[in-house]
C-alpha cells in the first residue's frame, strides 16, 4: 500500500477522535459513560475483532508465523523493560513510575490493531492479538508490580488466573483453536462478527478524544520529564527496537508487525492505573494524549523505514 493511503489512514483515526473531543465538551459522553465506552471496547468489542481475525483459511506458513509471533512477542516485551528501565533512571520516583509503564504498555488495541489492518490486512491482525496477549499478561502482573511493588505468592497467582480469563486473551485461545483445527465458520456469522470487529477503530478513537478533553496541557509545558518521556517512547525504543532486527535480516510481516505495536502511543491504562493507585493520575494522562498526538507524525516515518 502506498504510504499517502496509510498517512490518510492514520490521519483519519484522529479526525475521528475530534467526535470524542467535540462530545465529550458538549457532555454528551460524560466520564462514567467514557468509562462504560471502554468496559464495552475492551469485553466485547476488541475480542471479536480479535476472533474475526483468525476467521480466514490457514497454511502452514502462517501457522508457523503464530509460533514465531509467540516468542518474538515475550523477547520484546522483555527488551523494551529493560531498555526503559535503563533509560528512565533519571526521572524521579512517581514520574518513574508512569514513564515506565507508559513505555511497556503500548496502545495495541485502540490504534495498533486497525493500522495493522491498514497496513498488512487481518493476517497481520493474527500476529497483533498474540502479542496483545503479552500486553495483557504483563500488564496485570508486571504492570501491578510497577506501581505497587513486589506482590506477594498469593497476590500474584489471583492476578495471573484474572490475566488468563481476561476477554481479549480468551478470544486468542478461539482463534488458535479455529486456526489449528480449520474450522470453517458459516457465512452469517463471520459477516457479523466482522462488522462488530470494524467498530474497535473508530469507537476507540472516540473515546480517546473524550479522555483528551479533560487536560490542560499548557499546566506541562515546561516540564522536562514529559518532553524526554515522549524521546523515549516514540523515537527512542522503536528505534532501538529496529536496529535490534536488523541482523535478524528478517523483514517479515510478523518482525514488522511486532515493531509497529511496540512504537504504538502509550495505551489508555496509563491514566487509569494512575487513578486506581493514586499516582499523578493527570501527568499520566498527559504522556497518553501527547504520544498519541505525535504519533500520526511518527508512525508514517516508522513504517515508511520499515515496510
């Protein structure tokens, strides 16, 4: 595909989310409604985009691309905390705290999925649920742990039976199991639940505007944390992330796919793990809003590098 139609893609997602904006101000979507929004993206929505994805015939090179997606993914995740963890160093505790997490947990569903969709078509959605599996995963174990600290045996084990029942990891084990067994699904089903998959981008974007609305930006502007925050996650790990490939001399739609969600703006958890553990929860919405502003300019020249 040509990057002016992916540009006029990514350029798209975030006229959408001017309704968000706009709806929001008029409180046509209140906070409590915003938060229903996500509790129905994330529960229903996204897992049957999810699903939807796997809903096509399999060969054997893409079931041995899931296998690689696999292993690629944890490798990732665990390159990307090391490589923030490093880099955050100068940052102070609290803000730490968020610049951290902000890095590792990358917006997979909102933004990434449907610009994999743009860029590459369902198949690449495949590999993109795998490694939203991860984020799922780390997410509630690491991603707690981050904020509170080491959890204890028990603590741990409740959060990881919560992780693996999450709607969005049970939609990856339908879709390996109609990938591994060919299951052939009837017309009228794949057709509905391809047209509730369409809805994740612009619902997402939607609600993304809403979350927007309620910042006041200029309160940051001189904040240097924020400006070497946004260095880190949208030039400085995907960059990393690249060079690392290089050698690999894989350009394969899966290595590929993995680099454009690991460079996704920072995911809309950042803020609401912030509000549920009481840490800055308006510097952590700031980090979402402004890497995801900047990245309808970042994402072009990624992929422009990378396809």
């Amino acid at each position: 595909m040509q990057m002016l139609t992916i540009t006029k893609s990514i350029i798209s997602l975030f006229l959408i989310m001017l309704v968000g904006i706009y709806a929001s101000k008029k409180e046509i979507i209140t906070p409590k409604i915003n938060r229903d929004l996500i509790n129905i993206l994330l529960k229903i929505i996204l897992p049957i985009m999810i699903i939807s994805s796997f809903a096509f015939s399999y060969n054997d090179t893409i079931k041995s691309n899931v296998v690689k997606t696999f292993y690629y993914s944890f490798i990732t995740y665990v390159i990307i905390i090391i490589i923030s963890y490093i880099l955050t160093m100068p940052i102070e505790r609290d803000k730490r705290t968020i610049l951290h997490f902000a890095n590792v947990f990358t917006n997979t569903g909102y933004i990434g999925f449907p610009i994999l969709d743009v860029v590459y078509g369902s198949e690449a959605v495949i590999y993109g649920s795998v490694f939203n599996m991860f984020f799922v995963i780390f997410l509630w174990t690491y991603g707690i742990m981050v904020f509170k600290g080491k959890m204890e045996r028990k603590e741990l084990k409740r959060e990881v039976v919560k992780t693996l029942l999450n709607p969005a990891v049970i939609a990856v084990y339908f879709g390996v199991t109609i990938m591994t067994f060919d299951i052939q699904l009837p017309d009228v089903i794949i057709s509905s639940i391809d047209s509730i998959g369409n809805m994740t981008a612009p619902l997402s974007m939607v609600i993304v505007g809403a979350m927007i609305s309620n910042v006041n930006i200029k309160n940051y502007l001189k904040d240097w944390t924020i400006y070497y925050g946004i260095i880190i996650k949208i030039i400085l790990i995907p960059a990393i992330l690249y060079i690392i490939s290089v050698p690999l001399n894989d350009n394969s739609m899966v290595i590929n796919s993995i680099i454009i969600l690991a460079s996704m703006p920072s995911a809309a958890m950042v803020p609401i793990f912030a509000e549920n553990f009481n840490v800055l929860k308006e510097y952590a919405t700031i980090i979402m809003v402004v890497t995801t502003f900047l990245s309808i300019f970042s994402l072009p020249v990624l992929l422009n590098i990378i396809i």
